[in-house]
C-alpha cells in the first residue's frame, strides 16, 4: 500500500467541507424543482415564465464562476464562503415575502451567484484537504453531495409543499444553508496569498483570468457530457407521458442517482492507482449506452437498463473530468480551473435542452435521445484526442508554480 493510500482523507475538515456542499447542493436542487411550480401559483405566470425563475438560478451561477476564480484569493476563501452562505441564508428567507414576479428572479439571480462563488470556493479548498494521490477519490466523495441531494431534494420539495406549505420548503432550505454556515465557522481553511505580480494585474480582466486555457479541452468533454445529460433530466418525464408510463420517472432517477452513488464509491481510485484512462472513456461509452438505450426503450426493464449504463457513466466521468482539468494547471490557477469545469458543466445544462428540444417535433423523443448518445460519441473522441491517447495518469497535484 503506497504511502498516499494510507494518509486519511476523511478528516474533521474534508467532513465539513463535505456537510457544506451537501447543504448548499440540497438548496440547489430543492429550489430548481420546485421554484416554477411555485412560481406558477403565487405569481399566475406562464409556464416559459415559471421555467425562467427556475434557470435564473443558474444564470446567475455562470455568470459568478466567471470572476471568482480570479478573485477568491484576493478576498480570502473562508471570508468568502462565510458571505456566500450568509446570502444562501438571506434568499431562503426573503423569497416567501416576494410579492413580484421580477423581484423573485432579481434574488433567483441572487442566489445563483451565491451558489456559483460558494461551490468554486469549497471545491477549491477540498483540493487543499486530500491527500496527495487521492485527488480523484476525494472529489468523487465530494460529488456524493450532489448525487444525495439530487435524490432528495426533489422529494422534500413534494413533500413539504404537499403536506404543509410552500413557507415549509424555504424554511427547509434555510436550515440546509445554515448548517453549511455552520460548518465553515471551526474549518482551517489553507488561503492562498496572491503574487506581487497577481496583485498588480488584479483589475485586468482577459481571457486567462475567466477561464483556464489548459483546462478548456477537458471541459469541453464535460459540456458534451451535461448535454447529453441534459436531455434525460429536461425531457424524460414527458417522453414517459407519451408512453404512458409516467410513474415509471421516479423509479428511473432513484436508480439513476443509486447507480452514482455506487459507481463514486471504487471509480476514484480506479482513477487514482491506474489512471484517467481506466475510468473516463468507460464511462463516457456507459452513458453513450445508456441514451441509446432510452432511444428505443418500450418497457420499464429498458428504462432501468438504461439508469444504471446513465447513472454509472454520469457519476464516474464528471469527477474524473475535474481531477484531470485540476491536473492540468497550476496550484496559483485551481479556482479559474475549478470555476472553468463548473461553468462548462452548467453550459451544457442550460444550453442541451434549447439546442436540441427542437428535434422532439422532428424526430420524436427517440431520435432526440439518438442525438444524446452521439454527442457522447463526440465526447469520447475528443477526450481521446485532446488528452487521453497522451494521458499517462493525472498527476496528484498540480505543481506548485
């Protein structure tokens, strides 16, 4: 067992680190499946209206990922997270007195910027926690916060608004931003002091200061990834409809979501002992699978076929996808590279539906899912071409200049 192996990683930071993801994920996706719902109904809008104060949330995301990563350093990592969650708090608590419509999606946008600074900054500070050789283990651990809260926070939503009130979830949501409050206030948080040089360039804004050239071929595998991904999240409900077989939905995200959680569990060491090549094309090709499958799925045991290839493809390449893009740069770059992956990943969710949702009138829901694995397919070739076909193994950590 090399020495790498036996540092823990499970300490009382890397914990609370994992507690604050998990929280602000939890609001995340508590919210997003619940806002145009809500919106709908306190606000009598429309339903592109309703799906707007929804993805406002992650317009807002993009749009901070872009500056963070030039300036967390400037202004302190924990500094930082202690704002944000104070934000994450406050929008909780200000959304049930909200009584326009454009008002809800100023603080939608609000709280999306929150989102994109507080899940940059503590994927930065995770990297600063795991033990050298462990880089991919210890993010995949990290991403279980997503795959738990993509699994319950669509059902505390239901089920609070259901059976007590909408003020219910955005109080659930406020305890949810609390205890991640909480938790950062005992963290040791490993800052980074800037460069004369970096103080000097600090109000220049280029390319290099949004995002990480290095990083940018492995990001763009993972846009291809979430728009593939984009299409079973945004569609499959109503492409279960037409088959009258909605109830079958629930059934398909909790193995979907089941499916991540296993697959994070061995993928990262998978990663870490042998290489990005043991874990990223495999997936990549298990996901490709996967949508191919919902092509011509016709029974529930199609549907469930087709969660598991998903949920293991999903849930192994995106952690690897961000170990390797970390890989890539430099230690003074790890909040550009990280807000670079982030902002990639929520392209492809915010831009699969709208560039391939025409295909539904075209081609049915089956082609759509046909054109989901081919752009897997792309995904794969230009992982290959871009990074793998050189790859030796991700080094564990990013060099220290």
């Amino acid at each position: 067992m090399s020495s790498a192996s036996k540092q823990p990683l499970w300490t009382a930071d890397y914990f609370r680190a994992f507690v604050v993801m998990l929280g602000i994920s939890l609001v995340f996706i508590t919210l997003m499946s619940f806002m145009a719902l809500y919106a709908m109904q306190r606000f009598s809008v429309n339903d592109t209206a309703a799906g707007f104060a929804a993805s406002s949330f992650v317009i807002g995301g993009a749009l901070s990922r872009l500056l963070i990563g030039k300036y967390l350093d400037f202004i302190g990592r924990k500094r930082t997270l202690l704002i944000t969650l104070s934000v994450f708090i406050a929008c909780s608590l200000i959304y049930p007195l909200l009584d326009y419509y454009a008002l809800l999606v100023l603080i939608r946008v609000l709280h999306g910027d929150a989102f994109g600074v507080a899940s940059t900054t503590i994927s930065s500070i995770v990297v600063t926690l795991i033990p050298v050789g462990r880089l991919s283990e210890g993010l995949g651990y990290l991403s279980l916060a997503g795959t738990v809260s993509n699994a319950l926070g669509p059902l505390a939503a239901l089920q609070l608004s259901e059976r007590a009130s909408d003020i219910w979830v955005f109080g659930f949501t406020t305890i949810c931003a609390g205890v991640a409050l909480v938790s950062v206030i005992p963290m040791r948080v490993q800052e980074r002091t800037p460069s004369q040089d970096e103080y000097t360039r600090r109000w220049r804004l280029g390319g290099s200061d949004l995002v990480d050239s290095k990083v940018v071929p492995v990001a763009v595998v993972g846009l291809l990834t979430s728009l593939g991904f984009s299409v079973v999240m945004t569609y499959l409900p109503a492409y279960l409809v037409g088959l009258d077989m909605l109830s079958t939905a629930s059934l398909f995200f909790l193995v979907w979501a089941f499916a991540m959680l296993a697959v994070r569990l061995f993928a990262g060491r998978l990663h870490d002992h042998y290489g990005e090549n043991t874990v990223i094309p495999s997936a990549l090709v298990s996901l490709m699978l996967g949508l191919a499958i919902l092509g011509f799925a016709e029974s529930v045991w199609h549907f469930m076929i087709a969660a598991v290839l998903g949920g293991f493809g999903h849930g192994a390449a995106l952690p690897s996808l961000q170990a390797v893009g970390i890989s890539r740069t430099t230690s003074a770059r790890v909040p550009i590279a990280t807000s670079t992956h982030y902002l990639a990943l929520d392209s492809g969710l915010a831009i699969g539906p709208v560039a391939l949702g025409f295909m539904i009138h075209l081609t049915g829901y089956q082609g759509l899912y046909f054109a989901g694995s081919g752009i897997l397919l792309v995904a794969l070739l230009v992982y290959w071409l871009s990074h793998g076909r050189r790859a030796g193994g991700s080094r564990a950590y990013p060099p220290s200049q």
